[in-house]
C-alpha cells in the first residue's frame, strides 16, 4: 500500500469518527464535531458581538458573581442581578439593544436542532459563555424560556470541558460526557427541563481560541416577545 493510499484511510476514519450523533438521552443528543467547518465564521462573528457587547461577570439573585463571563445576540439577552433571572432586549452594561444574532448562527443551530429531530427551531437569543480555567457551572435547569416546546442548542468551542447532565431532579445522578471544539449538544423533548452543567474548566491552550472555551447557547425564549 503506498504511504498516500494509507494516508487517505487514516483520514476517512479520523472523519468517522468526528461526525458521530451520540444520544445522551430521549430528546438530547450529542453531535461530535457538528460545528467544526464552521470554526472560522463562528469566532469571527463572536469577536464581532463581544467588541459591542463585551463579556461581563453577572452577578446571581444572591449576589454572587458568576465564574463564566457572559453576553448575547439576538432580540433578547439571558442576564441574571439581584432582581433575578430573565431576558432582556437591553444589555444593561451598554445600555444598548444586543447585537443582532448573525445569520451563520441562526442557520447553524436551526440545522443542528434538525439534525436531533426538531424541525423548525427558530431561536431569538443566543447566550455567549467564556469560561477561562477554573471557571465552572453549577448543575441547573434551563427554565426561563417560558415554552419549553422548543430545543435548546449547544456549541463549544476551544479548550474541552466535562458537561455534567442528569434528569429532571436534581437528585438524579449526572452523567459525565466530554465537549471538544466544534461539539454541539441539542437538548429538547423531554430532555428539555434536564439539570445540566459543567465541570471546573482544567489549564489549557487551544490553537483557535487560546486559553479559553466558549459556548454559544440557542433559545427560543417566548419571554423575550412579551417584554415590554
Ligand atoms: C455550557 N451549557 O456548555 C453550558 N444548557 O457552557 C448549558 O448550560 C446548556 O450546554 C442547555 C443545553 C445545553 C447546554
Ligand atoms: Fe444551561
């Protein structure tokens, strides 16, 4: 076998195994590498949205600042203060409407939540996460959408993180599953309302986004329509 034709195979099974579509759950998927081709387009239109709304460490109904620094695109933003949870079209640190979510994202996740068997996701928010190492999330539910008839859509990217899911009580035990740059996880059904969250990010350096990981978080939020 020539090196060239060995070549070749190596990379037919290296892309096998990054186009896997892993089920975590009824109604959750993994899909590996989902977002892979994207990586460029992605981190360019996510510098864009952070130079106008830049990220910032959100403090929680108890006053406690958040590790992971946050912003949004989209016609509402999720923010957390000592006032609570919610959605807001304003992003309070600019005082500005957020960026609008770029049309390579929308598409993206509305194909993904395909891919997992959601028709038609047309998400309204998309929640941007920077987790540096050490950062972390605490296990929670995703439940101030208001509808929980749509999915929501999961991309990491750069350094890889431990995404911790368990069940619709918080007593469930979690199981433990790996996100690398480009996974995407879909999360609807009756999966939509699982505890979920992410392990204390390890030290690293990732060749596209340094010594960072971040996730992009699609909703459909009918709260954000009913704002004033
Ligand atoms: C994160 N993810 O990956 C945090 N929520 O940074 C989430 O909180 C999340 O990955 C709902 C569905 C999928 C997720
Ligand atoms: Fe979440």
């Amino acid at each position: 076998m020539s090196q060239f034709t060995e070549f070749l195979m190596q990379r037919d099974l290296f892309d096998a195994s990054h186009n896997e579509k892993i089920k975590l759950n009824d109604g959750a998927y993994l899909l590996k590498a989902y977002a892979l081709p994207f990586e460029a387009t992605l981190m360019k239109s996510l510098m864009a949205i952070t130079t106008d709304a830049p990220f910032r460490h959100m403090l929680t109904p108890g006053g406690r600042k958040m590790s992971v620094a946050m912003s949004n695109c989209g016609s509402g933003g999720w923010i957390t203060d000592k006032k609570g949870y919610r959605y807001d079209h304003l992003d309070p640190l600019t005082e500005k409407a957020w960026p609008a979510m770029p049309s390579d994202f929308f598409s993206l996740a509305q194909k993904a939540a395909e891919e997992a068997g959601f028709s038609d996701f047309s998400p309204n928010s998309c929640l941007i996460n920077c987790y540096e190492p050490g950062a972390k999330m605490a296990l929670h539910q995703d439940k101030d959408e208001g509808d929980f008839s749509h999915p929501i859509v999961s991309i990491s990217l750069g350094l890889t993180a431990k995404f911790l899911f368990g069940g619709l009580s918080r007593k469930d035990k979690a199981k433990r599953v790996l996100l690398s740059h480009g996974d995407v996880v879909v999360w609807g059904g009756v999966s939509r309302l699982a505890y979920h969250g992410i392990d204390k990010l390890k030290d690293g350096v990732h060749e596209v986004t340094g010594p960072f990981r971040y996730n992009l978080t699609f909703r459909s939020a009918q709260t954000i329509d009913h704002l004033g």
